[in-house]
C-alpha cells in the first residue's frame, strides 16, 4: 500500500513538472512566435503590394470600360460607402457594382441568421434586388465565392476571425482582385485599435482610407507597413447629413444611444445594465420631450451571450420602451436621427465623434470603470466637447438644460472638428471614388 502511495505521489509530481515545463516553453516560446509572425506578414506585405501592380496592369490591359466592384458586408449598421455605391450607381457606364451579402459566424447561428436576414432586406430595399448577391444560404450552410467575378472589393469587416474563408480580406488578397478598407466607425479603443492596425488584415489591402488627422498618424506609427497603403480621406458616412431635410417641429428630440460592451475590460463603455431603468422614466419626467432609444447592433445579441439577459427579458425591455413612449430605432441609416434630434445621450464609441459634426450638444455617460489609458487621442478629445454624467442626476440635469433650450437654435460646427475629423466633408465619396477608379488613371497616364 506505501509503495502505492509513493507512485501515485511519483506519479503526481511528475505531472506537475511536466506540466510546469510546458508552460515554461509556452512563456519562452510567445515572444519569439510573436517576431515570427510580424516578420512573416511584413515580408507578406511586400509581396501583395508587387501582386496589386499586376493586378492594376492587368485590369488596364484587358481593354475592359468598365470596372466590376463588390461590397462585402455583414451589418447594414456598419457599411461605410454608401455614398461611393450610389455615385456607382448613377455612372454605370463606367461601374458595375453589387453588394455582397456576407454572415458573421463569430456569434452563433441565431445571429448569424438574423442579422443576414435583416442586412439583406436592407440594401434589397435600398439599391434593388438586382445589386444585390447572396454570400451564404443560410438554410443549406452553403458559402459562395465571388471573388474572381470582380476587380476592387469593399470590406466593411476589418476582422478576418468573424467570417467565412471567402470572405476574408486575406483571401482575396491572395487572388486578382484589389482590397480595399474604409472605415465604418471611429477608432475610439486604444487597445482595439492597436490590435487591428497590428494585424494582417489592414496591413495587406491595397488601399486603407483612414478618416481623421488622429488616425492616420495612428496608421504611420502603428501600422507593421508604417501606413504605406494609407491615404487620408475622410469619413464618407457623413456625406450624406448636410443633405438630411429637417422638419419643422414643436417638440424637442433626445437620442439614447447605449453601447454594447457591457462586461469588456478593454473597452468599457456602456452603461445601459446601470440606467436602463432611468431611461424608461424619462418620458413621464420630461412629458415635453421626445426621446429615441437606438442601441448598438450588438447590444442585446452581448445581453443574452454573456447569459445577464434573456431573450424573454429583451422582448419585455423593448416592449416597456415602447409603451412609455419611447421611439425604438434600428437598421442601417441613422443621420435623419441625426439631424432630427436636438441632443444625444451616449456612451457609444463612433457616435461620440460623429455627432460632433452636427455642433448640437451632448451628454457623454462615463462608465465608472473607463480610464484614459483605454482611449485613443481622438476619442479623448470628443469626450471634451461633452458634458459628462455618471450618476442619475448628471443625465437628468442635462436633459433640463436642452429643454430649458431655444428649440430654434442654430449650431455650428466646432473648428477643430472641421480641420482633424470633418475632412473633405460632403465630398469623400467622390474623393473615395477617384482614388480607386484605376480605369480613369489609365486614361490619364496615356
């Protein structure tokens, strides 16, 4: 029985110092797999960008006029181009566009299934059946490739990991056609944005678009390739508001926007799980106000993944919204919410900076968590245009204040918002749409 006990002991300390040298191989061996890796991309990018001169030569030589452009999308929400597409659209004699629907399958099936269904319902409706290609058939499981039908490709995804090998930007980059990347949001998170500046996927398009002063310094200090294939353009999202009719109106319009990283450490911003019950108050509070709730697409689907809310709860949570009054916004375009509402109450990311070219005001929620140390340079500076809340009384004395306002006021743009973020505004898209249109250089350079 002792010489048992010995070699189950033997046994046991064994296990541990076998254990205990794996993971002393893994510690030694992550930094070294790290320069590996940014050593392998760095020579990957050198390659991809003598690949798209092939490409670009090629696309001229073929004596075709006009060139075939897909977007790849997963989220109507997240979709940056759509003034570039409608100029596409209206210049089909130089442009074949479409739309290609694509699933996110990071999140589950129920997600992915849902926000297919209604991303494609969207743009079915917006540019018409005939733009529009499915990427998935959600009902076989079956992914499509349509990577060698086209000549420049659109992601509005940055994230490889999120989606089908099809429709990754690595995958298309390994094939004869150019990847492109503008940005559907701000780079508001230092850490995620340094990640994904870090990563293969941006450092090997052929052209990245960065959008502000902020993130193209960002770019050439932080990117492996130093911002090579950077080009500073703005953010055509915004194209669009200037052109936002407003109506004439008795009432004043408040907009909610929470965001969905309720239990992120790296990034955390919302604090809906701490107010969600003030906000169903506020319209018996203030009767003399309209108020609008949009949250981010990904805040109820991060409720019921992280098990904090159920489905049931949700359903519940959206009814109680409408019932006291509560306009529930969602789908893809927002900037008539934009241009309709008076002020904002977020806790949102790319909001904080977006709503600035509007110069109405604006309550930031501060997550008691939040430090400095998880914020970019231009998300700090947007914050500092806000007035800050983080108790009950700082978002109600706030909203006193707008309804205490001159519902005619006019607001003007901030003018360091027009000379860092609001960059060719009203005019990226056919800045957008020259920088890519090789077809039109080739007519040039002869």
């Amino acid at each position: 029985m002792k010489n048992k006990d010995n070699s189950c002991f033997r046994g046991a300390v064994g296990d541990y110092i076998i254990n205990d040298v794996k993971r002393m191989i893994r510690i030694i061996l992550k930094p070294i797999i790290k320069i590996v890796k940014y050593y392998k991309i760095k020579s990957d990018i050198k390659k991809k960008q003598t690949h798209y001169d092939i490409v670009i030569k090629d696309i001229k030589n073929s004596g075709k006029t006009k060139i075939d452009f897909a977007a790849y999308v997963i989220f109507d929400s997240t979709y940056g181009i759509d003034g570039v597409f409608q100029l596409m659209r209206k210049d089909e004699k130089h442009w074949n566009p479409k739309l290609v629907v694509i699933p996110d399958i990071s999140r589950g099936k129920q997600h992915a299934e849902q926000t297919y269904n209604k991303t494609r319902e969207y743009f079915s409706k917006r540019y018409g059946e005939r733009y529009i290609l499915d990427g998935w058939n959600y009902q076989t499981g079956e992914y499509f490739d349509y990577i060698d039908r086209f000549d420049i490709v659109y992601f509005a995804n940055p994230y490889d990991a999120m989606v089908h090998k099809f429709h990754k930007i690595e995958y298309a980059a390994s094939k004869k056609v150019l990847p492109i990347y503008v940005s559907y949001g701000y780079d508001v998170g230092k850490y995620t944005t340094l990640d994904r500046l870090k990563n293969k996927e941006l450092n090997i398009v052929w052209k990245y678009f960065a959008d502000t002063t902020y993130s193209y310094e960002d770019n050439k200090k932080y990117q492996i390739n130093k911002g090579r294939n950077v080009i500073l353009a703005g953010y055509s999202k915004m194209d669009k508001l200037p052109k936002c009719l407003v109506k004439t109106k008795a009432r004043k319009k408040i907009l909610i926007t929470p965001h969905h990283t309720v239990c992120a450490k790296i990034l955390p911003l919302s604090n809906f799980l701490k107010f969600n019950e003030l906000i169903l108050k506020l319209p018996s509070l203030f009767p003399e106000i309209d108020f609008v709730f949009r949250p981010h697409p990904l805040l109820f689907t991060t409720l019921v993944n992280n098990k904090i809310w159920s489905e049931d709860k949700i359903s519940e949570y959206i009814d109680k919204l409408k019932y006291s009054g509560i306009e529930y916004s969602t789908g893809g375009d927002y900037l008539d919410l934009f241009a309709e509402c008076d002020a904002i109450i977020n806790d949102c990311g790319s909001f904080t900076v977006e709503w600035l070219y509007t110069g109405k005001p604006g309550c930031f929620v501060y997550n008691e968590k939040l430090k400095k140390k998880h914020l970019t340079k231009l998300m700090k500076k947007a914050i500092s245009s806000y007035s800050i809340a983080k108790t009950e009384k700082d978002i109600i004395d706030f909203i006193q204040n707008i309804s205490k306002m001159d519902i005619e006021h006019e607001y003007k743009m901030e003018s360091w918002v027009r000379e860092n973020i609001a960059l060719n505004y009203h005019e990226v898209s056919r800045f957008l749409l020259n920088e890519i249109n090789i077809l039109e250089k080739r007519n040039e350079e002869a």
